[in-house]
C-alpha cells in the first residue's frame, strides 16, 4: 500500500451485484492499470470468490467476525474470508459499528492468516484507539457525511489532519484513509495532501453510469 490506493466499497446497492459487479471490477483493473493507483474493490459477500478470481485487483470484504470455525451460525470468520481469496476486510464501517473488543478480536484473527484490515474510525479517539490494534489501515469517516455528496475532504479536513496525527503518534506503520462524500480528483488530491495513503469510497463510483469515467476523474489530480 505504498502507493495511493482507492478502495470502493460496494455495500449492498444492487448497482454493485452481478454484471455490474463486474463492471465496477474491470474499471478498476482498468484505471489502475493506466495511472499506476491501487484500485481495490469491497464487493458483496456472495460476488467475493467470483471477482477474485476473474480480476487481478485487491479484493476485500465488507466485514469479519473475530471467531474462530465452528458453532458461528451467519458469521463471517478470517479463514472463510483466506478460502475466498481476498486481500483482506473491512471492519467496524459506520453501517456495521462493533464493539472494540470485537474490533480488535476480528484484526487478530486476520492477521493470524495473513489479512489486512481496513477500521473505519468516526472520530480522533476511535482512531487513536484503532491504531494501537495495529491494523494495516484506518479510514476515517464522518458518518454524517457519507453518501452526502459533501466531500469530508472540503466540509471537514481538519478531522483528517487530526486523524493523520493521531495515527502517527500512536503507530506510524498503520496507513491511514479517509471517506464521506469523496467524489472527485480534488476531494481525492485533497486528502493525500493532507497525509493521507488514499481514499475509501461507495457511491459516487457503484452508482454511476460510467465507473471507469468517475474512477479516472478521481485519479486525475494524483
């Protein structure tokens, strides 16, 4: 993750199931191919296994349970996650907030097969303490901003100077990304000179008529 990396998340909007699954993937192979940017994809669940093996992009999944196999019905363990291919996971995204203990339990369970982990953080004490788990990333994301359209970027860079900070006090080997709103090469551009490693984003490229058209616009300024 030396590189600027863009994540797009693509929660459960039916405009990132199926076909245009594979749309969204190929763009990203595309436009990362191009600009050198890592373009990595959190699809759903049940389109993981299939996307990593079609695409030669950084997969990751949109959660992990810090459990081991076993009498875990409707949980999501490290090891099915290693099965499925993937690069790594999310974990504690605003739409999907858990306890520390269970945040720390799912970076350990990871890193015990080799996985890297993205937190998502809401504010400056939740990354100071995301970051002494020692995970490969946090993303910080105001919730009130996500899928407004609002760039965290413009509306709010102080918290992502601040989280910078946070980050490097706490342990200056974890990465650090920022989302809410992020939608084009400025909000982008904007981040990394703020300090950031890149950007961790949903709509504005799953919903969009032309992934690859909004993915090379957010490259654009890098």
């Amino acid at each position: 993750m030396d590189s600027p990396i863009i994540v797009v998340n693509f929660k459960s909007f039916t405009e990132g199931m199926g076909g245009r699954a594979d749309l969204i993937a190929r763009a990203a192979r595309e436009v990362g191919a191009e600009s050198g940017v890592i373009i990595a994809v959190a699809p759903v669940s049940t389109e993981l296994h299939r996307i990593v093996r079609h695409f030669p992009i950084p997969v990751y999944a949109q959660h992990v349970d810090g459990v081991g196999p076993g009498a875990f019905t409707g949980h999501t363990t490290a090891q099915e996650l290693q099965l499925a291919g993937v690069r790594g996971t999310l974990i504690n995204h605003s739409e999907r907030r858990l306890t520390l203990a269970a945040v720390e339990a799912g970076i350990r369970s990871c890193r015990a097969l080799g996985l890297e982990t993205i937190v998502c953080t809401n504010n400056d004490a939740t990354t100071g303490a995301a970051a002494a788990m020692g995970p490969t990333c946090v993303a910080i994301e105001p919730p009130e901003l996500i899928g407004s359209g609002i760039s965290v970027a413009k509306a709010d860079p102080g918290i992502i100077s601040r989280s910078v900070d946070v980050v490097r006090t706490v342990n200056p080997e974890v990465k650090v990304l920022t989302g809410a709103g992020i939608h084009s090469g400025e909000c982008v551009r904007i981040a990394r000179d703020l300090g950031t490693n890149g950007v961790l984003l949903a709509s504005s490229v799953v919903k969009a008529q032309d992934p690859a058209a909004v993915l090379r616009d957010l490259v654009s300024q890098l």
